[in-house]
C-alpha cells in the first residue's frame, strides 16, 4: 500500500548540505501496524510526513495504491491528504475550544463522504462525559485520547502517530497504545507509528524499520509468525542493530 523508493531529503546546514532521510526504501502493507524506531534526529518523521506530503523528498519516489504521492495535481493531492489522519506528540488541540469542537474540526475544513459522529469517537475513545470540557481541564492522556478521535472521526485510511506518547507516563502510554490497537482493529486503517519507545513498537507493531542518522539500517518482523512476540530477543535485537549502525 505505501510504498518508499530510494528516498533522500536533503538540507543545508550552517556546515553545509545534509541528509536527514538518506536513500531510504520500504514498503508498508495494507492495514498493517509499522514502526520506525530510532534516537531523536534518526529521520523518523520526515520520512513520516513524506506520506501525507507535509515534506518533500529532494530524490526518490513515494507511492501510495501505486500512485506517486507528489505527481498529484493539487486537487488529487487534498483527496489523498483527506484520506489521512495525524496523532501528535504535543496533541495539537485549540485551548479555546471545546473537546467536541476540537474532535468536529477537520469536518468544519472539509466534506467527507462518510464520516463518524462526535458522539462515536468520543465514546470509542471513553471520553463521552467531557465533550463540554476545554484542553486546559484535560489530563495529558485524556488531550491524545482527543487527538486520537480528531484523527478518526474522518475514517482515515492511513493514520499516521508522531511520537503519540511521548508526552506521557507509562501508565498512560499503555492506555493509549490500547486505544490505538482497538482502532486499527474496528477501522481497519493502515497504522505508522514513530516512536523512540521500543516498548510501544513491541506491544503494538506487526514490523519495524530502525532508522539511524538518516539511514534504512534494518526492518525487523515484531512477531515473527503466529503467537505472543519474543520480546527479550527482540529487544536485543534492537540494540543490536543500533549498536552496529
């Protein structure tokens, strides 16, 4: 469904030109949960935003259903963006709006076809008692369970998380992943999740690709076949490619 060809995103520092995605390729399967994993400034999410062409790769082609994403006209590119949702590390709410205003935004920006209700998302995400509350009177959890409804309420093919829980605790990052994992289970969307949290790519992730300084340096299978993930080998795993980049 998505797939990435030998993509480089290149920018000028005051050292010169670099290269914060270098020659990276991938595929990502549909309906699939992928991880890209890696240390702040790995490129995770710019290849991330690659997708949704919120960044531009300087070389490289990337497809999604086949098609090259920036071939699009302007109009077929606001389609594809459509088909989209985003979680962010920071939440990205309107403090001067309500919990139902927030969520009932991106169909204030746009008509879809078939969208879900307010009411939908927000019992889906267990916050149906604080639809009249504003971010300030949220706990951080309860802002991304927000975030997370914004996200579906337009019944994304493609939802994309930017460090969805790095804001968090643990306890409240084990939520949210639930949250996401019964999301991608009802709505059947294809799922990218950037994290720097081996935890969360291991409790939710079908694969994930480990990216470091900007390289492609493996994608590892999560849960190798049928059952339970071996997650002690595959933590060392990790570390191990990390180690050799």
């Amino acid at each position: 469904m998505i797939k990435m060809n030998n993509v480089t995103r290149t920018y000028q520092g005051q050292d010169g030109e670099f290269n914060a995605v270098d020659d990276v390729s991938l595929e990502i399967g549909e309906n699939e949960i992928f991880g890209l994993i890696g240390e702040s400034g790995a490129g995770k999410s710019t290849v991330l935003r690659f997708i949704n062409a919120l960044e531009t790769p300087t070389s490289g082609v990337v497809e999604v259903d086949g098609t090259d994403v920036f071939s699009l006209s302007k109009k077929k590119l606001r389609a594809h963006q459509k088909g989209i949702g985003m979680i962010f590390q920071q939440f990205n709410l309107l403090n001067n709006k309500t919990v139902r205003e927030n969520v009932q935004l991106p169909l204030e920006l746009h008509k879809y076809k078939d969208p879900l209700s307010v009411r939908e998302v927000l019992e889906f995400v267990g916050l149906s008692g604080k639809s009249d509350r504003h971010p300030s009177q949220l706990s951080g959890g309860e802002k991304q369970r927000v975030g997370i409804a914004r996200a579906l309420i337009t019944r994304p093919k493609i939802l994309l998380c930017d460090e969805p829980t790095s804001a968090l605790d643990e306890s409240t990052t084990e939520e949210i992943v639930g949250v996401l994992k019964r999301a991608h289970e009802k709505f059947g969307m294809t799922v990218l999740v950037v994290t720097h949290e081996l935890n969360v790519i291991k409790s939710m992730c079908e694969r994930c690709a480990v990216l470091e300084k900007g390289h492609l340096v493996d994608i590892i299978d999560v849960v190798p076949g049928a059952g339970r993930p071996d997650y002690e080998s595959y933590h060392q795993r990790v570390l191990e490619v990390l180690k050799n980049a």
